[in-house]
C-alpha cells in the first residue's frame, strides 16, 4: 500500500481526486470488520445468562466467552484507505462490495472483505487525515512566517528536547525538565522520559528517537538499557529499519546479505525464528559486536528512516514556533489538537488548572475523557506558566472553533463550552455579525442555536459581562 498524511481538512477532497484520477468504478473504500472484544463478550454472556435464570461459574462464563471472542459484530470503513482496482477488472473479482454496517441508505461503498485478505493482489492508498499539517498552516496564516524556512538546526528549538529554560520555566514538578510538551512525536509522558534517557542534541538523533518510539520492543528492553547501561550510544543502536543495512555494509558486509537481514529484522522474522544460517557468522566476521546482534533479535517492528524524518521535520518546525512565536503556537494547538478543552477547567488560572490536572493524575481508574482532559490540561499549566492568560469568552470576539490572540494570552471559541457543539457555535457566529446586544435575553433569541443550558455556561464563564438579562427596563424602580 502507500500511504499518504493530508491536513484532515483536506482529506476529502484528496480522497476525491483519487476517485476522479482512477474512475468511480474502480476506487472503493477499504471495509473494516468490528468484531467482539473480551469485555463485551463477557457483558453478553451475563446477559444471556441472566435472562434465562440460569447460574454458572466463573470457568463456565470465561468458556462462553471465549466461544464468542471474535465473532462479528459489525462493518465499517477504514478511515482513510481506499482500494483501486485495474483498468480492465472490476471490483467483484476480488470481492463483494457493501455499504458499511448494513446502510442503505449510505452513498458510500466499501469492499466487504478485510483488505488485508486482498493485499497481495489489489493497491491500496491510505490517504489519511492528520492534524500537524493543519497546524502548521494556522501557524504560517497567524505569523506570516514559512515553515519550511525554518532552520532545523536552531539552538533554541534543539534546547528544549532536554531544558525548558528558554520557555521561561525550568524543572516543573509536573512537567518535568524537557520543554516537549505539545510537540507532535514527543509529547507524551513515555516520549519525554526517552528525551531524558538520550539528551539528544542534533535532528539526527531525534530521527532515532522517532524511530524507537514507532518501533515495536526497539526501546524498552532493548535500546534504552543499552544506552543507559552505557553499552552503546544513541546513533549506535537502532532506531530505524535503515540503520541496520547502512551500519552492516560499513562494517564491510556484502550489501545483498545486509539488506536481507534488514528485511528480516524489520519485519520480525528473526525474532520469532531466529536469523539464517551464517548469518550471525558472517556479522560476528565483519566485527559485529554481539550486543548489536542481540538487539537485532529482539525487534518486532522497525520504522522506516524517511518517515520518521517527515514527522520530525514537522514536529521541529512546530517546535520553533513554540519558541519564537508562542501565542501562535498555543492558539494553533488548542485549535486544532485541544478537543477536550473545557473552558470551566482550563480558564480558571494556573492554580485551579494545576490542582484538576494532579487530580486526574493520581486517579488510577480516570476513564478516557478525564484523560483526554489532563492531556490538554497540562499545555494549558504551561500555557500559564509562561505568563500567558485566558481572557473570557466574548459573545462578540470569540471565533466558533479557533482561538483568536489577544494582548499577552488567548480568546477561547464557543465551542469551548462544555457540551456546545461545533454547528451551534458556526451558527452563533454567522447570526451574531453586525449585531450589537442590549440583553442576554436578545442575544438568545438572535442566537437561537443555543440553548439554556449553553446560556447559562457563557453566563457562568464571563460571556455577558455587564449585559441586562431582560431588554425591559423598570419606570418606577
């Protein structure tokens, strides 16, 4: 297959050139099968049970179980493959095609088989929607700068993979010591405890890091012990499925037998069958060390080395602009990536922010949401930290989906309100313009997209500052 990453505002219209490109008789979406997880079998079996009045153990319940693990529940599509088919075939000789989950009514048309069945015979383009390309253009209209002027070897930039001094702020109890937070590829908890592990210094070596994390059993119990173990430094392990080829041919191995040991690491054939034999002799003849082949035993997946350059490349760039034009950065993040943002937690100031963000933390069962919640709660933590500050939503500045710069911090949208959707507050914006409002009571009906409940959130945020709830006026007092 090929792969392809579109800003996710312009997926659909990639994926429409596709269709004009090949013909709509010859493109179909890939079919997804959705098929029962542990948990929803167990609940069913319980279920079945408990209708029927009947009692069984738990070695009974975890038989049925097990019986139904798998079994299909439902079709989907993929959420950006599409399948094309040659010019002189037709899609059923492959396989049948469906509408996803039974929809009749649906205009959209998926394969009814898992692509993976076909992969052997049919090409398939994963024209995926991803969010860093959307930023970096938010970034370029609030700026006016050129991403791809950006130098990429920018001390600043560089120097807070391993310090956040030039943020304004240095070993923050929550954020740790690195200035990583919100950068694509490197914001996570498990990606900045590999920048502390490495302290990487040059672009090159955050490639490797890309490459460990996107990898499968390359860091933990395999790079990490031996760089922190001092066997090895950073560019001597393996971080990407090239380095293995490039390192062997150096040490003097014939380019044919490097290449094929590549291949058979990068996918996890040596590690589930071992290497081929005299393959560990030919390395151990060309000066291999054997902690080298015993990482290379270990892999399960590796990376390729040119995706893992695309994605830091745009994870530098964005970088940079945390640096240099923070208010930008932040605006564009909340934008775009924030979508558990909730004006009642992440505008009530640093102390607030930073007490909510502990208390998900140390919450061991905080489900999905409140998890989404701590992630953006901790750019917002930053976010003060660095001085800056959230104004109140304004019911005549505030956009319906970005953040919109004012002095020294940020207006939040509308759709920053808890449980205000994005059709509402497009709404609100449209019907608002060239309005000036003597009373929440007339901007509730000029906006009438907006229920009481959202209302009442804008009141409680701020929103209606100094505005009458009534339009009426009292004669006597």
């Amino acid at each position: 297959d090929i792969d392809l990453n579109f800003s996710g505002e312009y997926q659909a219209r990639a994926h429409r050139h596709a269709i004009e490109m090949f013909g709509e008789t010859q493109v179909f979406r890939a079919g997804t099968i959705g098929t029962l997880a542990e948990k929803t079998a167990y609940g069913y079996v319980r279920k079945f049970l408990e209708e029927r009045s009947i009692t069984a153990g738990r070695a009974e319940e975890n038989r049925l179980t097990l019986g139904i693990v798998g079994v299909r529940r439902t079709t989907g599509q993929h959420p950006g493959g599409l399948v094309v088919v040659p010019d002189d075939m037709e899609i059923e000789d492959f396989c049948p095609v469906q509408h996803p989950a039974d929809a009749d009514d649906s205009t959209t048309v998926t394969t009814h088989f898992e692509y993976h069945c076909m992969e052997d015979n049919l090409l398939k383009l994963d024209m995926l929607g991803h969010d860093d390309p959307s930023i970096v253009r938010m970034l370029e209209d609030l700026t006016g700068v050129n991403a791809r002027a950006i130098p990429l070897d920018d001390a600043d930039t560089m120097s807070i993979f391993t310090s956040s001094a030039v943020l304004g702020y240095e070993n923050d109890e929550i954020l740790g010591p690195t200035g990583a937070v919100a950068i694509p590829e490197f914001n996570t908890r498990f990606t900045r405890q590999m920048l502390e592990d490495t302290q990487p210094q040059d672009f090159n070596t955050l490639v490797r890091l890309s490459g460990f994390s996107h990898g499968t059993d390359v860091w933990l119990g395999n790079a990490r012990e031996l760089i922190v173990g001092g066997t090895a430094s950073v560019t001597e392990t393996v971080g990407c499925r090239d380095d293995i080829m490039i390192y062997l041919i150096s040490q003097g191995m014939d380019a044919k037998m490097s290449f094929k040991i590549m291949e058979a690491v990068r996918k996890g054939k040596v590690k589930k069958g071992g290497f081929q034999d005299g393959w560990v002799e030919e390395m151990q003849a060309h000066n291999v060390p054997a902690w080298y082949i015993d990482s290379l035993a270990k892999i399960g997946y590796l990376f390729p080395k040119a995706h893992a350059v695309a994605y830091v490349m745009m994870a530098f760039r964005i970088a940079w602009f945390k640096v240099h034009k923070p208010l930008a950065f932040y605006a564009a993040f909340f934008s775009i990536r924030a979508k558990a943002f909730d004006a009642e937690y992440c505008c009530a100031g640093r102390e607030e922010v930073k007490k909510k963000l502990l208390e998900i933390m140390n919450n061991k069962d905080a489900a999905a949401v409140e998890q989404n919640l701590a992630t953006t709660l901790e750019v917002c933590y930053e976010f003060y930290l660095r001085g800056y500050h959230f104004d109140p939503i304004n019911i005549y500045e505030s956009d319906a989906t970005r953040f919109v710069i004012c002095e020294n911090g940020l207006i939040p949208p509308f759709v920053a309100v808890r449980g205000l959707g994005e059709s509402a507050a497009l709404a609100t914006v449209e019907q608002r313009e060239g309005k000036h409002f003597v009373s929440v009571e007339e901007f509730s009906i000029c906006c009438n997209k907006l229920s009481k409940a959202h209302l009442d959130s804008l009141r409680a945020l701020g929103a209606f500052a100094g505005l009458p709830d009534t339009s009426q006026i009292s004669l006597f007092g």
